[in-house]
C-alpha cells in the first residue's frame, strides 16, 4: 500500500529532519577538510599581532567543530552523556592527531594549541547540549 503524502518515511523521521542531518554532515565534513588543510598550511608567522591570538583562533575554529558535529549527533539520535563524552574524546583526538601531524608540514605542534582545541570543541558540544536541553525543557512546559 503507498504511503500518504503527510505520513513519515519507513525511517521516523520527518523529510526536512533527513534534509537537515544531510545538510549538517556535509557542513563538518567540509568544515573538517577546510580545517585540516588551513592547518597545515605554511606558517604564515606575523598575521597576528597580539600575544595568545592564536590561541583564540584555535577555540573558535574547534568551538564550530563541535558544534557542527553534537548538530549532527543531535539530528540523527539521541544527544545523551555517553554519545556527548565519544564525541568529545573522538574529537579531542582529531585535534591531538591535526597538532601532532603539523611538524610535517614545517608548522610546530603546541600542546596550548591542543588544550585550546579541547576547550573550543566542550564549548560547542556544551552549547549544542544545552540548545536541545532548554528546547526540550520548553517543549515539556507547552505540554498539557
């Protein structure tokens, strides 16, 4: 029997959450091979100016990682503490791997560069968490 135009796919889920989670993947893997390649880039000493700036830059470029990547988890099942900690270990050794493949490319792998990676990658994760928590929070309230 063909199914109606308004029942959910044999999958559960909703088309626009397929186009969703579809979208998002190919955000963090084009997000990542961006990422791989900007990090191995010759250096390009004397852009940034000011003592840490690289530091910055290294949370704010593994806080979009993280974020694309919990968005993704969140899109395709459950965004609970065990899927949440893999990510945040799988990533964390992305980022220790993108660090210590560098010297191969004449860049120097920092251990500060790692622990600012580590924080960029919590903090997007935390925010992802915390979105699909209040969302969640909300949703229960509306409920009667």
């Amino acid at each position: 029997m063909p199914r109606s135009p308004n029942q959910p796919p044999a999958t559960g889920r909703p088309a626009r959450v397929r186009w969703l989670s579809a979208l998002l993947g190919a955000g963090l893997v084009l997000y990542t091979g961006v990422l791989i390649v900007a990090t191995h880039l010759p250096s390009v000493g004397g852009m940034i100016r000011y003592p840490g700036a690289d530091k910055v830059l290294h949370v704010l470029a593994y806080t979009v990682l993280g974020t694309l990547a919990a968005a993704v988890i969140g899109s395709t099942r459950e965004l609970s503490l065990r899927n949440l900690t893999t990510l945040l270990v799988v990533l964390a050794l992305f980022a220790a791997a993108d660090e210590l493949t560098q010297p191969w490319f004449s860049r120097q792998a920092e251990l500060g560069d790692w622990i600012a990676d580590c924080v960029g990658v919590g903090l997007g994760i935390g925010g992802v968490a915390l979105g699909a928590s209040r969302r969640q929070h909300h949703a229960n309230e509306e409920k009667p």
